[in-house]
C-alpha cells in the first residue's frame, strides 16, 4: 500500500506529546464555559480540531465550535467522518456542529471570524509564497481574533544559514525559511506574546520524514541523502502559542 500523508495525525513534524502539550497551554488561556470559536487554516484531516475539542469536553468545558479550511476535500471528509464521532461519543451534550470549507485562504477579506483561536501549522503557503509569507499569516490572523483571542502556529526555521549545496540539491531557497528569532519579531510586530514554544528535536523531525523517503524514486532519494548530509543540522520545525498583548 503506497504511503498518504492523510494518514498521517499530523501533517507535520511536531510529534503529538508536542501538540498535546500546546493544546494544554492553549486552553488554560480560553474560557471555559463559553463555546468558543476556532478556525484551522490548512486543517488536513482535522485531528488538531478533533484534539482540542475532546480536551475540552474531558474538562467539562464548553464545546468549541470549529471551522477547517483546506483545499484537499478528501482530507476535509476524513476530518467529517473524525468529528461525528466526538459528536455520537457525546450526543447528550448537543455539541456546535464542525464546519468543513474546501478553499485555500481569502487573504484578509476573509469573512470568517472573528475566533477565540486561530490555528496554522505547516501551512504558511496558504498566505502566498514569497519571504513575507510569513508575517503575512500572523498580522492576517491576529487581526480577525477576539480581544482575548489566541494563535496555535507552527512553521519551519533554519537552524542555522543554509549551505549552498543543500539548497541548490533540494531547490529550496534561502529566503523559505528564517532564523528562529525572526519568529519572534514576527510575534512583536503584530502585538502578540508568546506563551510557549515547541522546538522539534532533530530525532523527531528525520522520524517525520523516513515516511516519505520509503517511497522511493529520485526525488526522495535526493531528499533524503541531501537530510542526511545538512538537512539534519539545517532544518528546524517549532509550534507556538501566542495571545494577544
């Protein structure tokens, strides 16, 4: 059976100790006897969505009522057939109803909103492709939340400056990723304080990738030689929790 990233929890390489221990963070800021409002920009399967309404519930908090944007309409349909359980598993409490949009994102005429929570983790494309990318998804995203709302994003960093072999052997550029710090002002610049971080180890993230490079043929097997050798040492993966100044 060929490998689908869908059947992965996540789509990316922070491992689910490192998700639960975010979500943990995330819903110690939220209230608890309000259904709150959460958006996943690039939700996948829904798993993330799923995760953090089933912490909620276990807590006897408030459901959260949930709105995942993705492109990928087979992936919106497991993350469907994923929330009508939580729904059968919890039919006494008549939970909000999860919305499922397949669509990328509407840049900041976007008419959702306003959240408690906005979510992105690995999805920074869906805000355009260049270097400000980046701030692009955090000003966009802090601007549509409550006054007391809260960011869960997780994205790709360097390490350390990327060697020039390394990038001319994968087609990655210099520009793709920044420095870590480079987060961080990210967050300043948009009024956000960080409540705490994730930092992928090196182990977790090659055990991410050894899925894709099973599969063989050129391009994986590039990919792979070409970790190995930089990637490694090169490649950072961290998540962030973020509220509101």
């Amino acid at each position: 059976m060929s490998f689908d990233p869908r059947d992965l929890p996540l789509r990316n390489p922070l491992t689910l100790a490192q998700l639960e221990t975010c979500l943990d963070e995330l819903l110690a800021l939220l209230p608890q006897q309000e259904v709150i409002q959460v958006v996943d920009v690039g939700c996948g399967n829904g798993e993330v969505l799923a995760r953090l309404r089933e912490r909620r519930l276990a807590r006897q908090a408030a459901d959260a009522e949930v709105l995942g944007i993705d492109p990928d309409g087979a992936a919106l349909a497991r993350a469907a057939t994923r929330h009508a359980e939580i729904a059968r598993a919890h039919a006494a409490a008549e939970l909000a109803e999860a919305r499922w949009e397949a669509r990328g994102w509407q840049s900041e005429g976007d008419a959702s909103g306003p959240w408690h929570v906005a979510i992105c983790l690995g999805s920074r494309h869906a805000f355009g492709d260049g270097p400000d990318a980046a701030s692009t998804m955090v000003q966009q995203l802090a601007a549509r939340l409550l006054p007391d709302g809260c960011l869960f994003l997780a994205d790709g960093y360097w390490r350390q400056p990327p060697d020039a072999d390394y990038l001319a052997s994968t087609g990655l550029s210099e520009d793709e990723l920044a420095p870590i710090e480079s987060w961080h002002a990210c967050f300043d610049a948009a009024g956000l304080q960080q409540v705490h971080e994730e930092r992928v180890s090196k182990e977790a993230f090659e055990e991410y990738e050894r899925p894709f490079w099973a599969q063989g043929g050129a391009h994986w097997d590039n990919w792979r030689r070409a970790f190995e050798r930089w990637g490694r040492d090169t490649m950072g993966f961290a998540g962030w929790v973020l509220k509101r100044r």
